[in-house]
C-alpha cells in the first residue's frame, strides 16, 4: 500500500517516515525540499487556501505521477489516520500511534475497490448548532425540529457553507451525474467525511479525478475567490468531500474504516 499523508507543517517529515507513509507538505510553511509537494510541474498550488489537499490531487492527476500498475493508494492527514482496530486506544506517542495506524490492507478487505472513512450524520448535529446557524430556515420549516430525516447533506451544506451555493454547483455536474448526485444530497443524512479514502488501484482514482476536477473548475466561475470565513472559502475542498462520497458509492464496490484522530503535533 502507498500511503500519502498530508500535512502544513515542515517539522512532520521525520514523523511521517517514522509511520511509514509518504509525507506530502502542502501550504506556504513548507519550506523542506524532502517533503513530496504541489508545487512543481503542473500544479495549482496558489489554490491551496482553497482547494485544502485537492491541490496534491490535482498534482498527481495532472503530472500523471502514478503508474498504471499502482494499487492500493491511500490519503490521511497529519491529524486523522486510518486505524488497524476497531476500538478507540489513548495515544501519547509516535510508537503507539505508528502500531495502531494501517500498514497494509487485512485480505478480509482486498475484495474492495475502495476503502472511506465512516459516516458522519449530519442530522445529529446539536439541536442548539442547527438554530444558531440557520435560525430562519428552521422557523420557516418547524418539521425540520422533529424530523431528523428532513436535515440532509443538502440541508447541512446549504447552513455551513452558504445557502443555495450545493445547488449552484450540482447545476454545473455532467449529465451522467447531476442527477443522481442530487438525488444524494437530497436523500442521505449522512456522508464519508475528511476527504480520506483508500482506492485498489490508479485507474479508479484517475477515473475519480477526470469526474471531479473538470467540475471544480466550473465550480470556480461561479464562487470565484474573493471567499472569507472557513465555511465559504475552502468551498471547493467541502464539495468535493460530498462529491466523493457519492462518485466512490456509486462507481465502486467499497467498505468504510474507523480512523484516529491524532495530531502529529502531540506526538513524539
């Protein structure tokens, strides 16, 4: 398994070849040549603050980095790793966390073309979150308090990352897509968060990349970058965490894993 872990800061690459993976640094505080990046060849690095680690696939899709005979590809995050257990463990160091994160793919699993994170339900959010942040819908909408079916991806997209702007993008999709995708958005309270997934081979993930990519692109005309707050500017990175859990449900036969959350930060 190649395993890419992305990270912002230049002290981690010592860390992360410690775990065994590929450290790729992304951002403006990268100064290290060790690390793998998105800033040379064909890249569109300066859409980082953006895009987020979709700058680092944009790289690979464009510069055609991996090889056709490439399996089992893999993407964590120097905060989220994909766990070998299934029971959460108190991590204090880089020792524990490197036993416990996955090294290879169990032969229970290699049926699959492609591993996510496991869903994350949008509808349990706080009720106190859904009024602060979108107060008018609810008051227009009162089932929306007493039917946790109704508060769907659309609906959680539309109050963290502005109303309106989920159905703006969907409009731009391919045919072979746009409808199925919003009927997605529209049916699920749930999605497979963090941009994290694990793909059998380099053919699906190029296959991956030509859907979602040309999109992005289109997406841009529409939302530009004059973006400010966390939830609208890095709009692009939170369309494609929905879009991928569609495209990877949809096109492939996949299974989830639980994940760590540590951060390389608190680790030594």
């Amino acid at each position: 398994m190649k395993m890419f872990c992305l990270t912002i800061f230049d002290d981690h690459f010592d860390k992360i070849k410690k775990l065994g993976y590929l450290p790729v640094g992304l951002g403006e505080n990268i100064k290290s040549d060790k690390f793998i990046n998105d800033k040379t060849k064909i890249n569109i690095s300066k859409k980082n603050p953006f895009y987020g680690e979709y700058t680092f696939h944009y790289w690979l899709w464009k510069n055609d980095i991996l090889s056709p005979k490439e399996e089992w590809i893999g993407f964590c995050q120097y905060r989220k790793h994909w766990s070998s257990l299934n029971e959460n463990k108190s991590i204090k160091t880089l020792e524990q966390l490197s036993q416990d994160i996955l090294k290879e793919i169990p032969k229970s699993l290699r049926e699959y073309e492609s591993i996510l994170v496991e869903p994350f339900y949008v509808n349990q959010f706080r009720f106190s979150k859904f009024i602060k942040k979108n107060f008018i819908t609810m008051i227009k909408e009162p089932s929306l308090f007493f039917n946790k079916e109704k508060r769907n991806i659309k609906f959680h997209f539309d109050m963290m990352h502005g109303k309106g702007n989920l159905d703006k993008a969907i409009d731009l999709l391919d045919k072979k897509d746009k409808k199925d995708f919003l009927n997605y958005v529209n049916s699920n309270v749930f999605f497979y968060p963090h941009n994290m997934f694990i793909c059998k081979s380099s053919d699906t993930l190029k296959q991956y990349y030509n859907s979602i990519f040309p999109w992005l692109e289109r997406c841009e005309k529409v939302f530009g970058f004059s973006l400010e707050g966390y939830g609208l500017k890095r709009i692009y990175g939170f369309l494609a965490e929905r879009f991928m859990s569609y495209w990877f449900s949809k096109y492939t036969k996949f299974t989830t894993l639980p994940i760590i959350f540590k951060d390389l930060n608190e680790v030594d």
